[in-house]
C-alpha cells in the first residue's frame, strides 16, 4: 500500500531536524537571490515540495526562518574568525577578529542582503540580535563588559556599512581606533 521512499526528506529517524535543515537551506538560497523582503513562506515550501504547514511546523514563520539563517551564516563565519584569532588576546585579537570577519561577511552574497535589510529606519534586529551579541563577547574575551561588545557591534557594522577602499587603511585605522578599547 504505502511503501516509504528512500529520497523522502520528510522520512527518516530525525524527521524534525532533516527537515528544518533542508528548510534553512532553501531559505539562504532564496533570500541569496531575491532578498530578505521578496523571501516568502510560499516560495520556500515551493522550493522544497512541501506545504507552507510544513514549513511552519519544522522551523516557524519568516522571522524565525531569518533569525535561523542568520545564526547558521554567522556560526560559519566565527569559525574562521576562530581560527584566525586562536593565541590571541587582547587588542590583536579584536583587529584580527574584526578584519577577518568583515572580508567573510563581503565576500558573502546573502551577507550582502542582510546588510541591506537593517537599514531601514527602526530596523534594530542585527544590533539587538543574541547570535551578534555572543559573536561579539566571544570575539572581545568574554562578557565581562556589555557595553564592550555593544560597541564593537556598532564600529563592526559601521565598517561593514561604509567599507574603506584600501583595505590596509582600514586594518590601521581598527588597529589605532578601535584596539585601545580593548587592550589586555
């Protein structure tokens, strides 16, 4: 009567996750192309042969959906800020970390998307995001200091924003500017 498939994504030992992953994944592509605003409920359970209730059941609406996409993007990215910044502390730590991740997050087109959806006027979620957040306490040592991090956020997405063309000025300039806060 009704034999399972063994390409079906909705089958299997962890249904739940399989299909949430399948679902981000869709998502970034989506988002990748046609942006944050355009990005519909509709299209991604077109995108993955499933029902929009689907869609819901296994990752929540848009918002969530963003949120999700946007920890996946950033736990990329923190790993080679990691790497990049093993053995160092203090102000080195933090120009490394903030170089190394501004040319990930450049060099990345659904970034560039995202970039484009926080400015808009009362669009907070970026700075207010605990993904960000964590990243950042991560990348000055640890959360001793709220206000630290809340202020790498700001000069990190300032930088992002409004990149300097030579990309050595704007290495010296977090190194003279930015480091001293977060000297060890």
């Amino acid at each position: 009567m009704g034999s399972r498939r063994a390409d079906d994504w909705l089958v299997g030992r962890d249904r739940h996750s399989e299909a949430a992953e399948r679902i981000y994944a869709a998502a970034a592509d989506l988002m990748a192309q046609h942006g944050f605003e355009a990005f519909s409920i509709d299209a991604l359970a077109a995108a993955v042969h499933c029902s929009p209730a689907t869609i819901y059941r296994h990752t929540g609406g848009k918002t969530a959906i963003r949120d999700a996409v946007v920890g996946r993007q950033a736990e990329r990215i923190l790993a080679s800020v990691r790497e990049a910044i093993d053995g160092l502390t203090g102000s080195e730590r933090v120009v490394t970390a903030t170089t190394v991740a501004l040319q990930r997050l450049r060099a990345d087109p659904l970034a560039q998307i995202m970039r484009s959806m926080t400015t808009l006027p009362g669009n907070d979620w970026l700075t207010e995001s605990p993904v960000v957040t964590r990243f950042a306490d991560e990348m000055v040592g640890g959360a001793a200091d709220p206000l630290a991090s809340q202020w790498l956020i700001r000069t990190f997405l300032a930088l992002w924003y409004w990149p300097v063309k030579d990309a050595e000025a704007e290495k010296e300039m977090v190194r003279r500017y930015l480091a001293p806060g977060y000297s060890a």
